[in-house]
C-alpha cells in the first residue's frame, strides 16, 4: 500500500512536466561545434581545400587571364575566347600551369581558414547555434588568418598561370624571380585587396551557408542523415555564387595587383586600392571591373559544393572515430 500510494502521488500531474537538468544540453554542445579535436578541424579544412582547389583549377586559370588587363594574351571577356587562346597559346597544360603553388599554398591556408572558423563560431556562439552574426564574424576572422598563409602562394599560381614557360620554369623558379627583382613585400602586395574581398564574401558565404543547411535540413529531417551530401553541396553551391557575384571588383583588383609587371601588365606604383580602380575605369569602363564574373561564379559554385561536402564527411569520419573511442 505504501508503494502504491508513493506511486499515486508521483503521478500526480503537479509533478510535470519534469525540466531537464542545468546541464543537459545536447544541441549547443554537440550541434554547432561537432565534438571535434582542432587537429581534426584543420585536417578536414587542409583536404577541402586541396579537392576544391585543384578539381576547380582550369576553371580558375580561364579567370584569372580574363581579368589582368594590358598587353596580355587575353584582352576579350568572353568565357569562350578566353579558353581558346589559352588552348592555341599552350595547349591543355595551360589550364593546369601553376597547379603546384596551389597544392602548397590550398592546404595550409585552407587548415587554418576551417579551424579558426570553428574556434570563432564556437566562441562567438556562445549558447545560440544559429546565430548569423557569429557566423559573418567568425569568416571573417578565419580569412584574415588564412589569407596570411595563403597570398604568398596564390601570387606565384596567378603569375604562373599567365606566364609563358620562359617567363618563369615553375614554383620554385618565380619564387627565386620575385624575391630577386622586387622583394619579399611583392608576395603580400594584395594582401590588404585579398582581405578586404574575402572578408564579405567570407562573410556572406559562411552565414548563407549556415542559414540554407539549417533549411534544408528542417524541410525533410526524418532523411538528413541519408543526404546529408546534397545537402551540403546544395546550401554550399548556392552560398558560393552569391558570395563571388558579389565580390568581383575587388578580385580584379587583387589580379591586377598579383600579376603587375607579367607579360605586359600593368605596373603599379603603390598598392593602392583606388589606384587600381582608376586603371581598370580609364581601360575599361565599369565592366572592368566585373571581368571574369562568370568563370569566378563558375569556379565558387561547384568548388564551394565540392569543399563543403569533403569539409562535412571528413568531419563525420573524425566524429566515429572519437564516437567508437570514446565507447571502447
């Protein structure tokens, strides 16, 4: 009797609903932050960036050619035109001319640009996963970090990627050339245009990628987990676009001021921004300054698809990793 009375009594509807302890948070801890190692983060970032990079490269040299400006091969805008010169001047290895600087250069920066992101959102965060603000200012800081890693090697690829073999024999080789005709500052010569284009498109990407996953995953929950891949493809495309439509003027101008002085361009005499900009109008007008639009969409669509993607199933690989660990 006395048990059936103590049962009766915690039966009562007084005593619900029962609230989950203080600390019971599954969602903060384990959502936003994925119970991840820094190793593993920058581990997952290094191997993105060298699958985005390098299955996207053609795209980029096309790009890059497009929007130097002067008496380079290249002076028409058109996708079109522009892969055809490419191909008559040197063939199908020019697409790929350069690719080294960026296998050294994607990797580093790209473990430094994921992991810095994590720690930022995590901190930034605080108790609130899907905090946008966070998210803007944690890509933010994470490009102002990588881009320190990655300006030096991404001014040889482009210089490569423009130059004709006797310009410059490879990696090493204009590594030697830049450091003895213009000095160790020529590598960071864009630095200041990098950032200040990488940021909002950091800024833009990361926050528009975090809010489409979120959707995506909301609108049919019961099959995340099946595809989770097209999920992360689709938010990361999308995001990728809009953040390169959007910041194309400054990625002519970070062109220009990378590959001054290679076969023909145009040599500045500061690193000023409005410099530049003035150049690009007096040649070219306002469209100066959206050339390569099209192949910049071209690239950070299906690249920002292809990072995302490799970025979240490295991710998952490490958490049944630490998950079975943690078991044994």
């Amino acid at each position: 009797m006395a048990t059936e009375a103590t049962t009766t009594n915690f039966q009562n509807s007084d005593f619900r609903p029962v609230p989950q302890p203080p600390d019971f948070h599954p969602e903060v801890i384990v959502s936003p932050h994925d119970g991840l190692h820094f190793w593993q983060f920058m581990i997952a970032g290094s191997a993105a960036g060298c699958v985005e990079h390098m299955a996207m490269f053609p795209v980029d040299t096309v790009k890059t050619h497009m929007q130097a400006l002067g008496s380079c091969p290249i002076k028409s805008v058109g996708v079109r035109h522009a892969l055809r010169s490419i191909l008559k001047s040197e063939g199908l290895p020019g697409l790929y001319r350069g690719i080294g600087a960026m296998g050294l250069g994607a990797g580093p920066a790209h473990a430094v640009y994921f992991s810095v992101y994590e720690v930022c959102k995590k901190y930034f965060s605080g108790e609130n996963p899907n905090n946008s603000a966070a998210h803007a200012v944690s890509g933010v800081c994470a490009t102002v970090a990588s881009d320190a890693v990655f300006t030096p090697m991404d001014t040889v690829k482009q210089r490569l990627q423009l130059g004709n073999s006797t310009a410059y024999r490879g990696v090493f080789d204009c590594v030697k050339k830049v450091l003895k005709e213009e000095g160790f500052g020529a590598f960071y010569a864009s630095y200041r245009t990098t950032v200040l284009m990488n940021a909002p498109y950091t800024a833009v990407h990361f926050t528009t990628y975090e809010a489409l996953k979120r959707g995506l995953i909301e609108i049919s929950p019961e099959s995340v987990s099946d595809e989770r891949v097209i999920v992360h493809a689709t938010a990361g495309a999308l995001a990728g676009a809009s953040a390169a439509v959007i910041t194309t003027p400054l990625d002519v101008v970070k062109t220009q001021l990378q590959c001054q002085g290679v076969c023909g361009c145009d040599r500045f005499k500061s690193s000023s921004i409005g410099d530049v900009v003035k150049t690009i109008m007096r040649k070219d007008g306002y469209k100066g300054l959206m050339r390569g639009w099209i192949p910049r969409t071209l690239f950070h669509a299906p690249a920002a698809a292809i990072c995302w993607s490799t970025y979240e199933a490295a991710k998952a690989f490490f958490q049944e990793i630490n998950a079975s660990s943690e078991s044994g």
